[in-house]
C-alpha cells in the first residue's frame, strides 16, 4: 500500500491541480500492485473537481482496506479543497480549533464541531457544570472554556497522570478509570451534578456503557450526555467483538426502546432513568448524544373537528364567567373553613357551658328536695309542739280554776297579810 509520503504527495498535486504529477505518482509507487493501481487511477480520472478526486481516492484506498490514517488524510483534502469548510468557519468551535495553532493540542473529527454546538449552545455563558472523560492534553478543555465561556464550571478524569500535568494547573482533573463506577460517583459527588458530560476516553465498549450507565442518572434534569468515537463499536480492538459482549451502539439503539416505554409498559414499571428521564437520543456519525428530561405521559388528541363553531364566542364567554365564579367562590373557602372552626369552637364551649349549668341544676334541685323535707319535719314539730301547747294549756285553764277556788277559799284570805310581808320583805 501506498505509503504516507506518497498520499501527501498525490494529494498535493492534486490540491494544486497537477493532477498528471499525482497521477504519475500513483504509476511510479512500488508499494502498490497493478490491480490496485488501476483502483487509484481511475479515482483521478473521474469527477469534476480537485475536492471529488480527493474524496474519490479516499474512497477508493478504503475499498483496498488501506490503514484509515491514509484514507483520513483524503477526505481531510477533500474536505479543505472544496466549500465545505467555508459554512463551518462561522462555528466557533472550529473557529478556535483552526485558529489553535500552537495552544493545547485538541484531536477531533470535524464534523463534531457542528453537533456539540448544537447541543451545547444553550450552554454558552452560563455557569453549566462540565464533565469531560478523556483529558490528554487539555486541548478539548480549552476548546470548552472558548466556547462556553468563563462562568463554565470544567472538570476532566483521565487515567493518565500526565494528562493534569499537561494542563498546567488550568482546569481541574481527577485521575481514575471511567470504568470504575465508584470514582465516577465521586467525581460527581464532588463536583456535580453535571450538566454536560463529554465522553472522549477510553472508547472500548465496557468504558462507554458504564460511563453512561453511571453518570446519566446523576446528570441534572436538561442536561446533556455525549458520547464521542462510537465507530469504536465496529472495531474488535475497543472490545466489539461481534459476539455477545454488547457494543456502545447496541446499547444505545436499546435505548430507543426505552423511549417507546410508555407504550408497552406500565406507569409502575417504567425504569429509571431510561425510562423515565430520557428526553431523546440523536445519533449521528461516530456520536451519540442522550438528553435528559423528565418525560411527560405521552398522550394524543384531534384538531381540525369544527367544534369550534358549536362552541361559540357567547358560550365561551358565560363559560369562562362561570369558572371565574367558581375560582372566586374557591377563593372564599378556606375562609369560611375557618370561620366554621371558629364557630364548632364556639358551639363546643357553649354545650360544655350548659353541661355546666345542669349539673348545677341537679345539685340545686338536690338541695331543694332536701329543704322541702326539712320543712316538712319542721312543719311535724310544729304541729306536734302546738298540740303539746294546747294541752299545756288545757292544764294550764284547769290550774287557773283550781287555783281561782283556792283563792276564794277562807284559808286563803285569812293568810294574805302574812303574804304582803314577805313579798315586802324581798323587795327590800
Ligand atoms: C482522545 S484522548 C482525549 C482527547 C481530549 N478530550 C481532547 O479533546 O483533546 C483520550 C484520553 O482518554 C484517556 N483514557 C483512556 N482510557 C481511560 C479510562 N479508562 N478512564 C479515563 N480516561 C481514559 C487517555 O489517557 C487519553 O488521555
């Protein structure tokens, strides 16, 4: 196969329009065998412009199964020599990514400037919490800082110890495996919840899936999950092996039955997040980015039916009156909640007032029985003393009589002197 000074040679002359120079190049290689020379030629013979041949000899080096970093340096050229590029310069992540000539060095597939800045760009000047997976030499954490601005909280894990020496103090990072869930815990513990986390580590399988399986259900709600490199799903070396170990793709197009949950499982059932948090997945070449949102229930409903006409502006009129007099009578209520209270308070003291009363009542009535009875008694005595005085005085008539006889007596008459001296005598 053709070697790498050879591809930049051809892709040169192609570049500047010497396309027999690159044509010449590809029959002088002796790295290549004939049938594989006429694959390459006849990518330069047909198209219409520089940029097409160039994409054409990618094509054509990736048909041979050529290593990818040749087939790479093609479409870069194809890229670059056509208009493309010219709609991308208004991204301001490509802006500072071209513009970064001799900053933190930043390892990206072009086209992932277009969708980070589609769903990132809520972000940018806000104090959005950051997570990327993946640090190497900070280039993509100095991108972040450009692009969302000095309020961004950014914070980045690598394996690599050399990878927060590269930054130079900069920004934070934690050194552990983004396979490990337990660190993972605690780089969110520490430094989250996340709204962003940008996985651009390890790329086998076994990273991605428990990176995802760990930190999507930490992310804050409205936040956003991207997961770069994914072809790494179609490469045995990540670990996508093609037999059961299940792929980073696979698990994500799992997911999309998650987000049909509500339509074959029930509200009791419905796992979280997956099901209940995953607000949507957009899956693009090499990227997969999950959004979180609590999900609504899904419902459905017809317009279009005329109703409308039925129900006319009168109708919606007294209608509305209507509610507004309901909301006003509802406004009323915990008022008169209260004031019944208030009043059941009321009746309460009042019954235990009468309760009072009546007991007091017994006891009076008590009272007055006994009183009537001691009148009675009394009334007895008095009865029985007024016959005792009648006969005292009965007796009292027949002592007069005896005593009257006694003083008409002879007796009587002749000692009376004697009686006027001693009553004389006890007066002095
Ligand atoms: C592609 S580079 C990251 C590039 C960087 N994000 C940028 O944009 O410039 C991948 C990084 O992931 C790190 N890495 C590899 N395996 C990892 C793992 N299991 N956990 C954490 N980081 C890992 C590597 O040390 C390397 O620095």
């Amino acid at each position: 196969m053709l070697s790498s000074d050879e591809i930049g040679n051809i892709l040169h002359a192609i570049a500047t329009g010497y396309l027999d120079r690159a044509a010449g190049l590809i029959e002088a290689s002796v790295e290549i065998t004939d049938d594989e020379r006429v694959v390459l030629r006849r990518a330069l013979t047909d198209g219409a412009d520089n940029s097409a041949r160039a994409r054409r000899l990618g094509d054509a080096l990736r048909s041979l199964e050529a290593p990818r970093h040749l087939v790479n340096e093609c479409y870069r050229v194809a890229f670059y020599t056509g208009d493309e590029w010219m709609a991308l310069s208004a991204n301001p992540l490509f802006a500072f990514f071209t513009a970064n000539r001799a900053g933190l060095a930043i390892d990206k597939w072009i086209h992932y400037f277009a969708i980070y800045d589609r769903h990132l760009s809520r972000f940018r000047g806000s104090p959005a919490k950051v997570l990327e997976i993946g640090v190497s030499r900070g280039g993509g954490l100095a991108l972040l800082r450009h692009y969302l601005g000095g309020e961004a909280g950014l914070v980045g894990i690598d394996v690599d110890q050399a990878a927060a020496l590269a930054t130079s103090g900069r920004f934070t990072v934690e050194i552990g495996d983004q396979a490990d869930p337990e660190f993972l815990r605690r780089v969110s513990d520490k430094h989250g919840p996340f709204d962003i986390v940008i996985d651009d580590g390890g790329h086998t399988m076994r990273q991605q899936i428990t990176s995802a399986e760990t930190l999507f259900p930490l992310l804050n709600d409205e936040g956003v999950y991207l997961v770069e490199d994914c072809h790494t799903s179609y490469w045995p070396e990540y670990g996508a092996d093609g037999g059961d170990g299940q792929t980073f793709v696979e698990w994500v197009k799992a997911r999309i039955d998650d987000l049909n949950a509500y339509h074959f499982s029930t509200a009791e059932t419905l796992a979280f997040p997956w099901q209940t948090h995953l607000d949507g997945i957009h899956v693009y070449d090499s990227v997969a980015v999950l959004t979180k949102h609590r999900n609504p229930a899904p419902f459905c409903e017809i317009s279009g039916t005329k109703e409308f006409i039925a129900f006319d502006r009168n109708t919606s009129a007294l209608h509305l009156e209507l509610l507004a007099t309901r909301d006003a009578a509802l406004a009323l209520v915990p008022a008169a909640e209260a004031a019944l209270a208030r009043a059941a308070g009321v009746e309460a003291d009042a019954a235990a007032d009468v309760e009072r009363s009546r007991l007091e009542l017994q006891g009076v009535r008590g009272e007055s029985v006994d009183l009537r009875n001691e009148v009675q008694a009394l009334r007895a005595d008095l009865e029985s003393l007024r016959e005792e005085h009648g006969r005292m005085t009965g007796d009292l008539l027949g002592s007069w009589g005896i005593i009257r006889e006694m003083r008409r007596s002879r007796s009587w008459r002749l000692t009376a002197p004697l009686r006027r001296v001693r009553s004389v005598a006890r007066r002095k």
